[in-house]
C-alpha cells in the first residue's frame, strides 16, 4: 500500500536514507542531517513539489518512492527499499508505484538516473 509521506514517517525515512547500503547507491551520497531532511520535507513534499509515498504491507513500512514533474506528464522517479525489507518487496513497491504515477497523477513518461 502507498500513501504520502506525513512528519511521522520522517524519523524513518531519515534512518532509511542514511544506511550506508542505501547511501552507497544514491546520486548524492552524503550523509543527511535531521535538519536538512526537515528541509527538504517542508520544501518539496509539503508543498507537493514531488509527490513522497511510503510503501506498506501488512502495516509495516518498506519503502519509499518519489515522483517530480518534469516536464507536464513526464515525471523523474526515484525509490529505495528499507534495509531490513525481505526479497521482492522492491517489485511489489515499483508496480504499485507505476501504477499510482500513470492512473493518479496523469504520467505519460517516468524516467530515472542510474548511477
């Protein structure tokens, strides 16, 4: 299940992004401070800059997917699963994420960077 990215779930989040795994394969690999990830909710999430979601299943949080404009209807996607999340959780997530990005938001075109 995805839903949008609420306060709550930034401890999380934050936790998630500066897990060396997860860090090690992110374009901007730095280490994100408390503040700046407060930031960076207040600045792109809050005003839906980029849509955030969170991914659940079974009420457990397992990942976290963004979607911004880039142009219209094509959007840039970028995802990343919990470190501790089991095999398959990122197919599931993606799927589910897709979806939500053509039905909900009205995506011709998603595109990513891969290092």
């Amino acid at each position: 299940m995805l839903q949008l990215i609420k306060e709550d779930h930034l401890d999380l989040i934050l936790e998630w992004r500066n897990n060396r795994r997860i860090r090690d394969l992110m374009i901007n690999s730095h280490k994100i401070s408390k503040t700046d990830h407060l930031q960076w909710f207040q600045k792109y999430v809050v005003p839906k800059k980029i849509v955030g979601l969170i991914y659940s299943e079974k009420k457990i949080h397992l990942g976290v997917v963004t979607f911004r404009e880039t142009d219209k209807t094509i959007l840039e996607w970028g995802f990343y699963t919990a470190p501790v999340a089991p095999s398959g959780i990122g197919t599931r997530m993606c799927t589910e994420a897709l979806n939500f990005a053509f039905d909900k938001l009205g995506a011709s075109k998603i595109i990513g960077r891969v290092i």
